[in-house]
C-alpha cells in the first residue's frame, strides 16, 4: 500500500488496518515455526507496511500533516439537510 493512500484515510481506519496486519503477521509466525511459508516475504511486507502506518500516525500526532477526518456518508449527509429544512 503507497503512503499517500495510507495519508487519505483516517485514523480509525489507520489503526484498524495496523491490528489486522499484526494478526496476519503473528499467524503467518505461527505457520513458519510448524513449516516452511509459501511466501516468506510476506512477512518483510507486512513488516514495512507497519511501519508507514506508524510513521504516517506520527506526522499527524506531531501536526506535521494532518489526517483525514471522519468520513461521512450519503445518509448521514440527508439527514442534515432535513433538519436545516
């Protein structure tokens, strides 16, 4: 995943996306202790994906570059326009 795309969404999806990586990798060291992986580099990969999601949450805690904000969807938007109405 291109850093940009990591910049563009938000913070929950960052942390989300960081938890589901960590279970991957953790299963993937499981596989390895009982046998040889069929990709082995999966794990430098996911290794590297950590770590821009890392860095891409550092920059927003430092205000260095600011995250996306919560999204909003197509119904939540419709909704607000009734009661403006």
């Amino acid at each position: 995943m291109k850093i940009a795309e990591l910049r563009e969404m938000t913070r929950e999806e960052l942390f989300q996306k960081r938890r589901d990586l960590e279970d991957e990798r953790f299963n993937l060291n499981m596989r390895r202790s009982l046998k040889a992986l069929d990709n082995p580099l999966r794990l430098r990969q996911i290794g590297r994906e950590i770590g821009c999601i890392m860095t891409v949450l550092r920059e927003d805690e430092l205000g260095i570059r600011k995250l996306a904000e919560r999204k909003t969807s197509v119904l939540d938007t419709a909704d607000a326009d009734k009661e403006k109405s």
